[in-house]
C-alpha cells in the first residue's frame, strides 16, 4: 500500500497519508485543509515508523472530522430549537 508525502498550503504541516485503491486524500491532519501538494518521496520504503506516523495522521484527521460533525450537530439543534421557542 503506497504512502505519499503531503504539504498542507495553509499551515505548512508536512505529513504522510496511506492511500488505499483510489480513495481520496483527506486532507491536513492539523488544520483540515484539502490545500495540499504532493511531495516527491525520498524513498519509497516503508518503515514501522512511517507507517505509524500515517495510522497517527488519519487517526487525528477522524478526530477532527468527528468534532466537526458533533459541533455543526449542536449548532443545527439549537437554531432548531431557538426557531421552535415562539
């Protein structure tokens, strides 16, 4: 399974994402941007390391995600419930 190397054009975070088939990046890890560019590798071995560091990556990259969602979802109940309250 190939890793790439990213570079996110917002926050300047450099991190590594596991690409499986052809699922989408994801983005930043730290800020969410989709603004990434692909580096070039240095090499294309992958070591325990990388692969952690990319299992750490996606983990914080669903975190965010999910922190997202929950505090879009507050904010939708309350504007439906401040709408209901007359």
């Amino acid at each position: 399974m190939p890793i790439f190397e990213y570079r996110c054009s917002a926050c300047g975070d450099e991190f590594e994402q596991l690409v499986l088939n052809s699922s989408p990046v994801t983005g930043c890890a730290s800020c969410g941007s989709e603004d990434i560019e692909k580096m070039m590798s240095i090499s294309s071995v992958s070591s325990e390391q990388v692969r952690s560091r990319a299992t750490r990556d996606i983990r914080a990259r669903n975190r965010a995600l999910r922190k997202d969602h929950a505090h879009e979802e507050v904010k939708r109940i309350d504007a439906h419930a401040r709408d209901h309250d007359h």
